[in-house]
C-alpha cells in the first residue's frame, strides 16, 4: 500500500445530505474515539467526490489516503499499517480514505480488513472506504456501516446539469439529458459535454442514441468482460430482457430458453430448469455456471447489480449479436402468449435490409401491430410497458403524423405510470407542425396536465386552453375535459377571473371520443358519454359555486358526488370527491377520494395515487382529524415524490404542516412549510402557499405568540393584493381573529367578520357557523359573550370535529376564569383538555393544562407535580430530558447515548410536549424539581423504613 498527504480541493456536491450528515457524524466524533464507514454506490453516483468532500471537511488533524502499490499488491504489514496510524492518531485523530477499494487484489484487502478489526474505538482513526456496488462487496468490507449512494432526485440531477452548462440547455433537451442520465451524476455530466453547442441549445437535433456505448463505458469504468461465452451470453440476455422490465429483475427462465434458442444444444434431450442458489443454467451441457458477479439470482430472478451496468453491456454488444439475443426472447415470449413483450423484443430484433423480412416482419408492421396491441385494454401490461411500446412504434413510424401520435400516447402512458421526467421528452419528440389538430391538441393535453402536476401552473393553463382549442371541432368532449383542467390551473393558481372565464359555458359537445387514458376502442362510447357528462356538471357547478350562487351549484355538483357512488374509474372518483369537498359534504370527500385510491391503485396508475390521498388529506383536515389527515399526506408525499409529482408534494407539504401545527413540533412545522413554499413559489401555487402560510400562524398561536400569527395571518385575510387564495383564505379566519384579539387589533378582526359571515351561510364548510359564534363571543362586550360561546359549542355538537370544539371550549374556560367562575372554567377546560388530548393536538392541550393549573386543578390522570410529569416519559425521553437538564447540546447527548442527533431531536420534541416546557431553561427547571422531589421523597421513605426496622426490633 502507498499513502500520500492530501491536496484540499474545492468539492461542489449536490443532493447528497443524507450522506455527508452520516460523514460528518464521524469526522465530528473523531477528536474523541475511531470510526468505520463504507460508501457503496454504483459507477458515476459521485464516490470520489464524496471521499474528497470528507478530506476537505477535516480539520482536526492529518488526513491519510490509502491505496494499492503500482503493481497491485500491498506493500506494508498489518502490523506496519497499525503502527503507523497509532502513532499518527497519538497525537492529533486521523481521518484514512480508501477510494475504489474493490480494485485492489486480495491481500491488499485481506490487509486493510484486519487492520480495521484490530483498531479500537478509544484509537482516534477514521476509515472511509469506498466500493462500487455493481459487483459484491468483498467479505473483508462486509461488516462496515454502509452509506448507500442512490441516484439523484431530479431537483440534485437538475442543480447539477445546470452547474455544468451554465443553465444554456434548451428546455427540450435538459429535459432528455435528465430523463437519459437517470440520476446518475457523472453520466448526466458526460452526456452534456458530448453535445456541441448548437445541440444544447436546440438549433440542432440530438445524436441518437444520446448514451451510445463510448459514453456508458467511460462512466462505467468499461463493459464487464468474462472469458466464457456463457457469461457474456447470459449477460446480455439478462440486459435485453430488461428492456422490457424497466431494468428491474428478469425472469430466470425466460432467459434460460432464449440461450437455449441462442446456444441450441447438438440432440434432443430432456430441458434443464436454472439452479436455485449462486449458480445460474449450464446452458448446453451437463455442468452448471456460476453466475457472473455482475448479476444477482434470487429465487427464479436474475438482476443486474447495476443499472448504469446493464444498459453498458446492451450498448455494448455488437448489432447483431444484440438483435439475435431480441429475436430469441421475442420467440420464447410469442410462444408463451406473451404479445406486448414478445413484440417489442420482435421490434428491437429488426435490422435487416427491408426487402429481404417478410411483410409481417417489416418495420411499418410491426410499428402497426405494437401500437394496437398497446392500445387494447383487454391484453394486461402496465403503464410503462405501453408507453415503451407506443415509443418503439414511433421510432419505426415513417408518417409524421402519426409518429406524433404514437409519441404523445407514449407521453400519455408514461404520465399514467408516474414518470413525467420520460412523458417530457417524448412529448419533445411528437411536436410536428404538419400533424393533424386533434394530434397536436391531444399533445398540448398532456403536456398541460404534466406542467399542472410537475411544473409552473400558469404554464399547464396555456397548455390545457390551447388543447381544447385545437380539439373542439373533432374531439368536443376531449375540449371540454381539456379546458375543465385548464381550469383546474387556474384555481391551483388563485386566478379566479381566469378559472371563471375558463369554465364558461360552451357549444354543446358529442360523445363519441375517448378521454385520454381510455382503455381502447372497446370502452370507448360508454366511458367517454360517462365521462363527459360527469365534466359538463362539474363545470357548471364549480362556476355557479365561484360566482356565489349555491342555489344552482348544488344540483350538478351533487351529480358528480352520486356517480362516485358508482362509478369505478379513479378520474371520475377524483372529480367526485373534489366535487364533495366543494359542497363541504366531507363525509362524501372521504369516501370518493378512498375508493379513487383504492382504484388507481389496482389500475396500477402510480400518477394518481397521490392525487386521492390528496384529497383523501384534505377531507381528513376540514373534518378536524389531523393524525388521519398526517398519515395519508405522508404516504403522499412519499409518492408524490417517487412519480416526479412536485406540484402534489406542495400540497401534501402543506396538509402535513398544518397538522403538525396543532402539535408541540415547531421543526417539523417549519419544515414542511419552507418546502411547500419553495415549490408553492416557483410555480404559482397559491393554494398550497395559502395553507402553508396558515399552518405557520397557527403553530405560532398554539405557541403562545399571538402577534407572530397575526401578522402571517393578517396578510392573508385582510383586503388586499397579497391576499391567500380565493377558496382557502377565508378557513384561516377564525385563527386570525383570535390571535388579532389577543394582540389588541380588534378592528381587523371585525373587517373580515362580515365576508365570513356570507362564508358561514353559504355552508360549505360545515365548522364555520359555530367558528363564526366563536369570532363573535372574542369581539363581544361581557353581557353577550356567554350566549355566545354557548351557542358557538351547540353548533358544534352539530358539526362534529373534536380540535374546533376544544379550541371553542379552552376560549370559553379562559374567559370564565377571567370572570372568576373557576368552577364554570374548570368543566369547560377539562372539556377543551379532553378533546385535544383524544385529536393529538399537543400545544393546545399544554395551553389547557396551564390554565387549570392556574385555576389549582390538577388536569385529569397526569398530576400537576413534576415527577408526575415526568412518569409521561418513557425511559429513552427521560434520559435525554436529563442529559438536556444538565446543559449538553444535542450532539451531546447523541454521542452518549450511542444515537443519532435525528433520534435525540425526535425524543426532544416529544419530552416538550409531553411535560409542557417550552424551553431548555423550563424543561431544566421541571427536571430539577422532580429530581429535588424524589430525593425528598426518598429521605422520607428511609426514615418510614427506620422507624419500621425499630419497631420490628422493640416487637
């Protein structure tokens, strides 16, 4: 082994926060004792980079970097190599770095491996290891903590791209360059600088492929190389049969027939099934194959380690080396009735001089036969596999026109699936000026939809108003449904002129076109008549809605509620129960939003799934049941965010920031709401920056800053340009008004009474009359306001929702204590302590407890002493309560209990709300009395027992 100082250079990461936290965690730990870590990731997911930030980051002492002699071999001892990091770390800690390590040979490993045994913890060395994990990890790493590197989020990949070109890449093309590169940095990288400038700024088109064979080897480190035919067989079969599974794993037999049809054997014979295990099928011949490290078999699937692996060795492989493998599969899967996937191996098999294939095999036929096999419904595939074959029949369709079509069903398809980074570029690839309006109009439709989901929704508006322009005289109901999702835009986007000039009445419509996303010609009348009567009645509800006419909005949304009763696609579920919640029916909401989920989820529509836990969330919240509400948006979020839905996870951001509002979690708040708002702003989303903005103010509240919340909630109640959304302000009134009245501005609070009034008759929201009561009793002299809150909490016994009626009620105890009617306020805040307690509503539920305290009740079952206080806590809460209580920091604490700061910060939040402190100096006061107490309490109980010894004795 050789070692060298190290040359600090400037690293520039993106995306990488998980891991330089586990990194920084160890170099932070090493003044004070040794550490291991193992960074695994495939090629080009930015290893070295890694190692070199961590070398760049140390500073408390020297950082050593470890690697194999010039001929491969280790060229120091165990024992040297110990000796010499004891002596350096006996002076200062040492950081050690070993990049590539699964390159060096086998003693240099086996070296390195006991080295790391034989090191302890109270040694202040550091070991980074980094390992390609497109093969095994070798035995002597195995046991290491790992830190996986996955591929980059688009946000990072799209940091990085525009780091690299300076942001010059046309829109178009950064979006292939994305989609290509797959989050793989330094193959993103390669691929931008392999363009001329021309190419990346659009004027001229790009090279096909756009990640040839050069490009993938050099990010690989080189295609995988075996001396058997049989591994370079099976590797590439295994990599072409992915084409299909979306580089996912493959089956073992379907791969063990096409090499038997590539390799047939010399007689007829019984057929061999693969071996189970770490083996994979002979092949020809009795004797069984090891499988190639590059590949793992688990069960009766065989997959690549390595994506960026797999698509070097079919890029790789000659032509027609690569065609023979298509053609074999193709043949194994025709004869298993495997029709999609067997056409699209047929397609991939093509390459031959056109007049010597049969008609049927010709590029033009198989171009026809892919497009319709994937429009037919009745044959089983999911989303992706179609819109790969709509692509495939696009490359191989000569005609312009319906080239384009074929790539925006494609685009269509891969949207459905959740992959709106490969809908883009595709949709890029239909635009033909030449092609029919109905064409282009069902383009502009999916690029419309993709922007609403993923994108800047004053852009989706354009696109969804020019869609139903170019569809209105062929497709009517298409224009219709096109321009209702226009005006879905524009409500996402506060624009209340322009989401009524949208929903305007218009020409009456035929039913004869299939909506996009229609399962094929066979469903196609009687979904599209469903379809487009369910739009038509959502349109004219929502705009006699907007227009303040409730009378005439409640018959045609109430339709689209009831045919949710029924109905079984999730567009229409959806449209149910956004309907429902426009009515403020939220029990309808709930219902129609889990049947739209559970519906997408067996269509296998990924797209979809976050939209109904959406709205799913939504219903939860305006029915005041947060933890329902926190749960479906987590799993929305999480889903949002794996199908590239940005817009969705805004939304999501915003639902789960205010249900962590009513908790004693200031963080989390926070930091949901900073997420939603950096979407929320780039793409126009008022609506989720409304909720946002209200969430923050209602923590603030919660919290006791009553000046904070008015103010956040002043600039979005209050008349004027920065006003929040038309159809969300009005909800975070009552919050404004309370804080407004507590921070003495009671003229504000009486100015957006009277607009809430006509909020409350109008009935959508079924808390706001009782909300409205409660606004008046805050404003009214002593004499009114008793009746007031009286017939504020009767209203919402009516309405249901225990958060609302337990805000009512702590508001009305709080009062009455003021009053000096303990007796009155001690029921009312019990009550109001209750509620919040069974809805998870933490902050507030600290708020009731202090004002009983103040009356000298003890809240029920918890004791109003601190050791009582502090039996809340489980055993891990109440060590970290006492670390925090003797001054350590966090990471502190972290560091002594043998956990992450992350867990430490969790528990934190948690011994907050549970003892009600809302400090480090409250919490280490409530500790030093419980501790003072106990001791107390245990002098007394040593006397009791001397007292008891004695008498025993004088017995």
């Amino acid at each position: 082994m050789t070692g060298e100082t190290t040359v600090r250079t400037a690293v520039r990461i993106h995306g990488r926060s998980t891991q330089r936290k586990a990194l920084r965690a160890l170099l932070d730990a090493l003044p004070h004792h040794g550490g291991h870590l193992l960074v695994a990731g495939e090629p080009g997911l930015g290893r070295t980079t890694l190692l070199r930030w961590a070398a760049r980051s140390f500073r408390a002492g020297p950082v050593l970097h470890l690697g194999p002699g010039p001929d491969g071999g280790a060229h120091v001892t165990v024992e040297q190599l110990l000796d010499t990091l004891r002596a350096a770390s006996a002076a200062a800690p040492v950081l050690v770095c070993a990049d590539d390590a699964h390159l060096w040979d086998a003693p240099a490993r086996t070296a390195l491996g006991r080295a790391v045994r034989r090191l302890s913890t109270a040694e202040r060395v550091g070991l980074l290891l980094s390992v390609a994990s497109d093969r095994a990890v070798a035995p002597e790493f195995a046991r290491l903590p790992v830190v996986h590197l996955d591929p980059l989020a688009p946000s990072g990949a799209a940091a990085l791209l525009d780091d690299a070109t300076d942001g010059v890449a046309a829109p178009a093309v950064r979006e292939q360059l994305l989609a290509e590169a797959e989050g793989n940095p330094a193959l993103l990288v390669a691929l931008a600088r392999r363009l001329s400038p021309a190419e990346l700024r659009g004027h001229r088109p790009l090279p096909r492929p756009l990640a040839d064979a050069a490009v993938l080897a050099e990010v690989a480190g080189g295609a995988p190389s075996d001396p058997s035919a049989h591994a370079r067989d099976l590797l590439l079969t295994v990599a072409a049969a992915g084409q299909t599974e979306d580089g996912t794993d493959v089956d073992a037999g379907l791969v063990h027939d096409a090499l038997r049809r590539l390799r047939p054997e010399p007689g007829p014979g019984p057929r061999e099934k693969p071996v189970p295990g770490p083996r994979a099928d002979p092949g020809p011949g009795p004797r069984a194959e090891p499988v190639p490290e590059h590949l793992v078999l688990a069960g009766d699937r065989l997959r690549f380690r390595s994506p960026l692996v797999r698509r070097t060795v079919h890029a790789a492989a000659t032509p027609e080396r690569r065609r023979a493998v298509h053609r074999a599969l193709a043949e194994v899967l025709e004869t298993g009735g495997h029709r999609l996937t067997g056409l699209l191996h047929r397609s991939w098999s093509l390459g031959g001089p056109e007049p010597a294939l049969a008609s049927a095999d010709r590029p033009a036929a198989v171009a026809d036969r892919l497009a319709a096999v994937a429009a037919d419904g009745a044959v089983p595939a999911p989303h992706r596999l179609r819109a790969t074959a709509y692509a495939r029949a696009a490359e191989l369709t000569a005609d312009g026109a319906r080239r384009a079509e074929r790539y925006t069903a494609a685009a269509e398809q891969a949207l459905l699936a959740g992959r709106p980074d490969r809908a883009r570029p595709l949709l890029a690839a239909a635009r033909d000026s030449a092609a029919p309006a109905a064409v282009r109009g069902r383009a502009e439709w999916v690029r419309g939809v993709t922007e609403l989901r993923d994108g800047p929704v004053g852009d989706a508006h354009q696109s969804l108003l020019l869609a139903a322009s170019l569809l209105a005289a062929d497709a009517p109901a298409d224009a219709a449904a096109a321009a209702l999702a226009a005006a879905d835009a524009a409500w996402a986007a506060g624009d209340l002129s322009a989401c009524l000039a949208t929903l305007a009445p218009g020409p009456p419509h035929r039913t004869e076109n299939p909506a996009p996303g229609s399962d094929g010609p066979a469903d196609a009348r009687s979904a599209a008549a469903h379809s487009a009567a369910v739009v038509h009645d959502h349109r004219v509800g929502m705009r006699a809605l907007l227009e303040g006419r409730l009378d005439r909005a409640g018959a045609p949304l109430g339709q689209v509620v009831e045919r949710g009763r029924t109905e079984g696609r999730p567009e229409t579920l959806l449209r149910s129960a956004a309907a429902a919640l426009l009515l403020g029916d939220v029990d309808a909401a709930r219902r129609g939003g889990a049947r739209a989920l559970a519906a997408a989820r067996q269509l296998g529509s990924d797209t979809l799934v976050p939209q109904a836990l959406e709205y799913l969330a939504y219903a939860e919240l305006r029915a005041g049941r947060h933890p329902q509400a926190r749960t479906h948006a987590e799993e929305g979020l999480r889903t949002a965010l794996r199908t590239g839905q940005r817009n969705t996870a805004a939304h999501h951001r915003a639902v789960l920031a205010l249900a962590a509002s009513i908790e004693e979690e200031p963080d989390v708040v926070a930091r949901h709401v900073t997420a939603a708002l950096d979407t929320a702003r780039r793409h126009g989303l008022a609506q989720a920056a409304t909720l946002a903005q209200w969430a923050a103010a209602r923590a603030d509240l919660g919290r006791g800053r009553p000046f904070d919340a008015a103010d956040r909630l002043g600039l979005l109640v209050l008349p004027g340009p920065g006003r929040g959304h038309f159809a969300v302000w009005r909800l975070a009134v009552p919050c404004f008004v309370e804080a407004a009245v507590l921070a003495e501005r009671h003229e504000d609070a009486r100015e957006v009474l009277t607009d809430f009034a006509d909020w409350a008759a109008f009935g959508a929201d079924p808390q706001a009359a009782a909300q409205l009561a409660r606004c008046h009793a805050l404003l009214a002299p002593a004499d009114h306001a008793d009746a007031l809150y009286r017939r504020a909490l009767d209203r919402h016994d009516e309405a249901g929702g225990d958060f609302e009626r337990a805000r009512t009620a702590l508001l009305y105890g709080k009062w009455l204590r003021r009053r000096r009617r303990p007796r009155e306020a001690r029921g009312r805040l019990g009550t109001a302590l209750a509620g919040f307690e069974r809805c998870g509503a933490g902050v507030w539920a600290a708020q009731a407890r202090g004002e009983l305290r103040a009356l000298g009740a003890a809240p029920q079952g918890t004791g109003t002493g601190a050791p009582a206080r502090l039996g809340l806590l489980t055993p891990q809460q109440l060590r970290i309560a006492r670390h925090v209580a003797e001054g350590a920091t966090n990471r502190e604490v972290a560091l002594a209990l043998g956990v992450s700061t992350r867990t430490v910060d969790y528990h934190l939040r948690k011994v907050f709300a549970a003892l009600g402190v809302r400090s480090r100096l409250e919490l280490a006061r409530t500790v030093g009395e419980a501790e003072q107490a106990r001791e107390v309490r245990g002098a007394g109980e040593s006397r009791r027992a001397g007292s008891y010894e004695k008498t025993g004795a004088q017995h």
